[in-house]
C-alpha cells in the first residue's frame, strides 16, 4: 500500500476564496524521502495541513478531491487519529508548542494514546538524546530560541513514532549542528522504512531526498528524481 | 563614530543562573555587512533584543547615535534601528499588507503622494502586491516575512537588524532580499545580519562575527 495517495487534490481557505492547490495527484511509497519545492506561497504548507487533516477539520475550506495516508481518507478520520500516522511539523513552530516543559511537551501525545508511563519515559529520553537536548528537558517552550523550537515540535512528534513524517521547512532555522543532527535522523527513520515528505529550499538539505515535487501556483509542475528536478528548477530560477 | 557600542553587557534572564550574554564590547558601524552567527540558544536573538531596547542589558551599557538606549523611547531607537524579528507574526499587527507597510511610512512625515509612492514601490518589489488587501496572518510564512521585510525597509533606518532573514524565503526571493541588501549598503546605510545561511552570509557579509558561550569571536 501507498503510504500517500494524492488525487485530484484542489483546495481553498475560503469557499469563496482563491484556489490554492489546484488539481494535484502523487503518490508516496513507503521508506521513501521526498521534497517538495516551490516558492513561496505556492501552497507547500496548505498541502502539509491536507496531509494532516488540519484543511478540512480545522481551518474549514473546501476540499475536493482526496487524500489517503496508509489507506485513510483524511476526511473520514479526525486530526488525532491521523496523527498516529503521519506526524506533521508546523513551519511555525509557536503554533505547535504548549505545554509548560519540553519534557511534557514530547511526553503529551504518547501520554495521550494511554501508553504505559514506562513507555512514555522511555520514548521521552530516547527523543531528547536523538535530537540532542536533554539539556533543554525542563525549561519551558516559549524560552526558547527559534531553532531549538523546531527541535522541540520535531522532538513531540518523533515520540508518537508515526510512519510518516510531514516537515515543513524545520532545517531554515536549524544551526548546522542541528541539521546534521536532523539529517541523521531522516536517514535513520528511511532505514527503518518509513516514508518522509519535506518542504525545504536549500538544495543541499534537499539532496537527501529520492525524489522532488516541485509546486508553482497550487499545481504539481514536476515530479521526479531529485538531481534531475533540482538541477532543472535551479535554472528556472536563475540563481 | 560606532552607531550602536556595546560596553561591558552582560545578560541574564530573570530567575536564570546562566547569563546567555557575557561582558560584551563591540562596536557596530551603519556600513557594511555585520554577519552574526552562532548555534541555536547562543544568544543572537536576545542580542538583538538588547540593541533596540526591547531588553535591558543586566550590567554595562549601549550607546545609540552617542547617546544612551536608556534614554531613548522605543520610537526613536525603531527610527535609527530597523528591527526585522525572527518570527515575523510578531511584528504584524495591521489589517492589510498594504496598511502593514503604510503605517510606518505615515509617520516619515512625506507628503502623501510621496508616502503613496514608497509604499507601492517596496510593496512591488517583494512581489506583495497581489496581496495588497489580504489580512497579513493568513499569508504564508515565506510571504509574512517579505511583508516584515517590506515594511521596515520602506523607512529607510540607518542600520537594518536582521534576525534570520532568509527563512521561509525561496531562492528568488532570497536574491532580491540580497539585491536590496545591495542597494542600501550603496546608499550609506549599515546592516546586522543575524544568520545560519552560509551561502547567503558569504555572498553578502562584510564582518563575520561568532556567538559563542556568550562572548564573540571575531573570524
Ligand atoms: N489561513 C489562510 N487564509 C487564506 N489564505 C491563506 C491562508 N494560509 C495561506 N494562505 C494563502 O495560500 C497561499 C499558499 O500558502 P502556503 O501554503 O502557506 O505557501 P507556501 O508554504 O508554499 O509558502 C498563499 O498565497 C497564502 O497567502
Ligand atoms: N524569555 C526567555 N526566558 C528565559 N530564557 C530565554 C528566553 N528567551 C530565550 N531564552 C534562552 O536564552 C538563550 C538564548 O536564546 P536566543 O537569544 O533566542 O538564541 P539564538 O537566537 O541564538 O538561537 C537560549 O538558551 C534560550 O533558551
Ligand atoms: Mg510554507
Ligand atoms: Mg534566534
């Protein structure tokens, strides 16, 4: 099975706003890394949110068409069931953080599915040495800098180890140590199969990746092997 | 003369035993490129904070222009610092982009075709026109920090303080941020430029500054 079907995918914030994905179909195979590129505003985030569930359930909209993450339509699943499957992290990390420690931050979601409190502690101490800070254990999420932030929101959704991961642009902010770090982790994760769709813009964190989709304007332009898409939108960007 | 000198800061959160900022003394001229970097939780962004007055240095002093922050309103340091943050959802407050941009630029005291003017010019050339009456929280992200962008740039400051400035920005936008980067520097004006894009700090800086257990490192 796909671990993500996108069909004829259109959406809009509004009903009667602006068309802001328009018409886009791919699929993602399990244990596989892809990027999705584009400028700004070409709809990478809206398409994480789909991915997510957040558009329909949250932010309202219209949606046609249909998006399946192992097999489920993600209009028939609420957010938290879909969360068990594909764990998303925000391109604003501030959206995402709330509780009054790191340590309960990464702690709540596990906590949340009744895990064993043994469990819980476990996952919590495996994800804060991974990512490299168990330092930041007790202090409280808003004191954090920007970049230790996204290490958090990513901390909080490795702890429910879904099987695929949604990332919006969480290297931009990341010193290289963290990137490195992050980098080693999608390795690890793509070993352990499972499948990772990420928004970047830097071509050298992008080429991890096996494969890129390029968005412009809400439409799919391209999709294919990630030195050949790369080397090709480069140039259309001239520079 | 320095436009902003730092002499002596240190800084250190309330109820923190660590200071993040440590005895610091530098000078920062309104020429050039002054590229900071340093890992995440270093202390950038609080430097920043600290050069516009948004926090107070726990020890030592920073002089602006000669005279002391402390004795300047936050509305007078904003006019000789044009302060960028790192999440731009905290900067934007109007109910358009246009507005955004406009309410700066009302307060320059041009005439109003002048202040028209230089609103739709930077609004045109972050390619925010389209945009012009959306409400700016439901914009992107990449398009929320040409707007934070856009507004500060469009009061022409002395110094830019920019706190990683290419985040969420495409690599087309990212050459017009350095292109305009470009354009102020040749009209006389300075920048600090707080980042971890490599390529963009050695495309564009002129001084290279390193944050490190609360102390800098020249490189
Ligand atoms: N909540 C919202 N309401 C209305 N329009 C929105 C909202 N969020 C994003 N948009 C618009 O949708 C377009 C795509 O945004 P987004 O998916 O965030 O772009 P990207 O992530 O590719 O930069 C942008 O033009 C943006 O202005
Ligand atoms: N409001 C705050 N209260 C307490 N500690 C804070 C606060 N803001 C930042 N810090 C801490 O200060 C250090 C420096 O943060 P910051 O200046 O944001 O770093 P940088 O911008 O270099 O990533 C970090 O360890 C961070 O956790
Ligand atoms: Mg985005
Ligand atoms: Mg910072």
């Amino acid at each position: 099975m796909d671990a993500i079907v996108v069909d004829r995918l259109s959406c809009r914030y509004q009903a009667a706003g602006r068309q802001i994905l328009k018409d886009i179909s791919f699929k993602v195979a399990p244990g596989e890394i892809v990027a999705l590129i584009g400028l700004s505003g070409c709809g990478k985030s809206t398409l994480c949110l789909c991915l997510g569930g957040i558009i329909p359930h949250y932010l309202g909209g219209e949606l046609t068409g249909q998006v399946l993450v192992n097999g489920k339509d993600t209009r028939e699943y609420r957010v938290a069931q879909l969360a068990l499957e594909v764990g998303l992290v925000f391109q604003d990390p501030d959206t995402q953080l709330f509780a009054p420690t790191v340590e309960d931050e990464i702690a709540f979601a596990p906590e949340n599915l009744c895990l064993p409190a043994e469990e819980v502690g476990t996952r919590v101490n495996k994800v804060l040495d991974t990512l490299g800070i168990s330092d930041l254990r007790k202090t409280n999420p808003n004191h954090l800098s920007g970049g230790q932030k996204h290490l958090v929101a990513m901390g909080a959704v490795l702890a429910l180890e879904p099987s695929i991961l949604a990332l919006d642009e969480v290297m931009a902010q990341l010193d290289p140590a963290g990137k490195k770090t992050i980098n080693k982790i999608l390795v690890d994760l793509r070993r352990q199969g499972k499948t990772i769709l990420m928004v970047e813009h830097d071509p050298e964190t992008v080429s991890i990746a096996d494969r890129v989709l390029v968005l412009e304007e809400g439409r799919l332009i391209k999709d294919g092997r990630a030195v050949t898409v790369l080397g090709e939108w480069e140039s259309m960007l001239r520079c | 003369m320095a436009y902003i000198e730092l002499e002596n800061v240190s800084f250190c959160y309330p109820g923190q035993s660590r200071p993040v900022l440590r005895e610091i003394n530098l000078s920062i001229l309104n020429k050039g490129v002054t590229a900071i970097t340093g890992a995440n939780g270093s202390g950038k962004t609080t430097l920043s904070k600290l050069l516009t007055g948004i926090l107070l240095p726990t020890k030592g002093r920073i002089k602006l222009n000669g005279q002391l922050l402390t004795s300047l309103t936050l509305t007078q340091i904003g006019r000789q610092i044009g302060y960028v943050f790192q999440n731009p959802d905290k900067q934007l407050f109007c109910e358009t982009v246009e507005e955004e941009i406009a309410f700066g630029v009302r307060n320059l005291g041009l005439p109003p075709d002048q202040a028209a003017q230089k609103v739709r010019e930077v609004m045109d050339y972050f390619e925010l026109t389209r945009h012009a009456q959306a409400y700016p929280l439901s914009l992107s992200a990449g398009e929320k920090r040409r707007l934070a962008l856009a507004a500060v740039f469009a009061l022409e400051p002395g110094l830019l303080l920019l706190d990683e400035p290419t985040t969420g920005l495409d690599p087309y936008r990212k050459k017009l941020l350095g292109d305009y980067l470009d354009k102020m520097l040749a009209a006389g004006r300075g920048v600090v430029l707080i980042s971890h894009d490599q390529k963009f700090i050695n495309r564009y800086a002129t001084r290279l500054m390193g944050l490190q257990d609360g102390q800098f490192i020249e490189e």
